[in-house]
C-alpha cells in the first residue's frame, strides 16, 4: 500500500519551508490566488539580462549603520528575525495597492516562510493588517512609521525585496535602489524608466496580484536573480548622482 507524504509547504508537514528552500509551485500560487490557468501568464517584466506571531511594532533599531549588503546583520539590528524578508514601503495611501500587497503576502506565506514589514503610514495601512488577520497571515507582518534616517537605512539593509507603493514616488524608488535591493514595484512611466532597462527588478501591472504575488516570490526563491538585480540597483542610483 502506498502512502502519501505532506505536501512540505502545507500546516499538515509541520515543517517550515524557507522561501530560498524551494521554488514556488505554479499550481498552487494560481489556486491560492483565485485565478485560472488561463489568465496565470506573468506580468512581471523583466529586462534582457540574465542575472548571474501576530502582528507585531519592530522595535528601536541601535543607532549605526551596516553594510547594504549584510540583510542578516541589519535584520538582528531592527529586531526582526531571520527570515526572508520584504520590505513594502509607504504611504498606504492607495486603497487598491494596499489590498493587492496584502493578498500577495498571504499567499507567499501558503507558500514558503517569509515576513512582510511595512514602513511609513497612510490611511489603509489598518486594512492590510486586517486583510492579513482574516487570512490567517498576520504572523510575520510587522508595522514600523519610521521612514527616514539611519532607521530606514537599516530598514531597507533588512530587505531581501522592496515593494514600493503607488505613491512612493520616484525619489523614495531611488533610495531603495541605492540601498542595493531588487524592487517590486507598480507599472508606471517613472517607475519603468528606472527598473527596466537595467533590469534592476521586477514590474507588475497595477491591480494584477497574480503578477505581484509571482515577482515577490520569484525574487525570494532566487538568490542568483537577486542578487544581480540588486547590484543593478545601486548602479542605477549612482547613475542619477543618488545614495543614502
């Protein structure tokens, strides 16, 4: 008689799964998010470079600076433990955007253990955090309003990803970019200019949370990605005269 192992990213496996442990199941991303196999095609884009608990406050960060490119060390600064990490950057001011991210981090965690912290305020902020209680995604999601200073650089030093919001603007993408993480990030003139043609992270259409949930979980299952992306990153702020 044969039997039938859990499924290792399911509650029944009692084992968590770290997103960089295995890559995404189409499958179950394209049922998690109520779409079919018909509209499931990626809209992330990309450029035509292949890379080589409950809801909880982040406390006080120490007050110095690590290096862009050690997220463990920034995470034990900020208090966050060490997991895979997506920074989603305000204001939460866009009804839409902050559902859509919401829904994206509930199916990420389906998938693989990972946390989602959102930096800045805004008025839908509460709703994220409420989205992510009904579904049952609230561990991992952690709140913090500082969005400047030697807090938001270590903030975004904790990232493996960044999520700008729709009203993030092109300043506060330059920052990101000059922290040296890979973006993910809304599809818009300013935002395409400055992703895309390095391939310095990944698009999504706006509304589209099939296309969002699959470009967070493509960066975090792929290091290689990433961490090109990344490097891409810092090239393009210094390009623009930007650091931080």
């Amino acid at each position: 008689m044969t039997t039938t192992q859990p499924d290792p990213t399911t509650t029944e496996a009692n084992i968590p799964v770290r997103c960089e442990d295995r890559p995404p199941d189409r499958a179950r991303l394209v049922t998690a998010a109520g779409v079919t196999a018909a509209t499931a095609e990626l809209t992330a884009v990309i450029g035509s470079h292949t890379p080589r608990g409950p809801v909880t406050a982040v406390p006080p960060g120490i007050e110095r600076r690590t290096s862009p490119l050690d997220p463990k060390a920034a995470r034990l600064l900020v208090g966050l433990a060490h997991l895979p990490t997506i920074v989603a950057v305000g204001p939460f001011d866009d009804p839409e955007h902050t559902e859509q991210l919401a829904a994206a981090f509930t199916v990420v965690r389906r998938q693989c253990e990972a946390q989602l912290v959102l930096v800045g305020t805004g008025v839908h902020r509460g709703a994220a955090v409420q989205r992510a209680i009904t579904h049952d995604a609230r561990n991992g999601m952690h709140l913090v309003e500082v969005s400047s200073g030697h807090r938001w650089t270590e903030l975004l030093a904790a990232a493996d990803l960044v999520v700008p919001s729709t009203t993030s603007g092109a300043t506060r993408l330059l920052e990101v970019l000059a922290s040296g993480r890979a973006v993910v990030t809304p599809e818009h003139p300013d935002t395409v200019g400055l992703v895309v043609p390095t391939s310095a992270g990944l698009i999504y259409r706006r509304g589209d949370v099939h296309g969002m949930t699959h470009a967070i979980l493509r960066l975090l299952t792929t290091p290689a990605l990433r961490d090109g992306m990344a490097a891409r990153a810092r090239e393009v702020a210094h390009r623009h005269h930007f650091s931080i």
